[in-house]
C-alpha cells in the first residue's frame, strides 16, 4: 500500500511553491500597512504644498506693504 499523505499536500514536495505561497502570504500582509504609510505621505505632502502656499501668500502681502511704506516715505 502506498502513501497517499505526500499526494494529499503538493506543498510538502516542492519548496517552491511553499516559498511562493510564503511570499504571497506576506505580501497580503503588507498590503495595508503600504497603504496606510501612503495615505501618510499623501497627508504630509498636502499640509507641506498648505504651508508654502500659506508663507508665500504672507511673503507677498509683507513685500506689498513694504513697496506702499516707501512710497508713502517717498510722497512726503
């Protein structure tokens, strides 16, 4: 009588297929945490682009108030 156990798991025989079948598991495991860091990097690039575009409103509006002062020095 032959032994059937070696038939019944084809993972048992072949290592590659149990090292592919380890890499797609781990894989599906990092699955989200991926997501999740680039959904971070995502939020962190958008309050980054929020920030420039904040400091470079307030450099222009200190630059215009700077160009009417010496205007007005100059008018007087």
């Amino acid at each position: 009588m032959t032994d059937n156990s070696a038939n019944a798991n084809p993972f048992a025989r072949d290592p590659q297929r149990r090292i592919a079948a380890a890499t797609a598991t781990g894989m599906n495991a990092l699955k989200p945490i991926v997501h999740f860091q680039v959904s971070l990097l995502r939020m962190w690039a958008d309050s980054i682009e929020r920030f420039t575009d904040s400091y470079q409103k307030g450099l222009e509006e200190t630059a215009t108030s700077v160009e009417e002062k010496s205007d007005k020095e100059r008018a007087a």
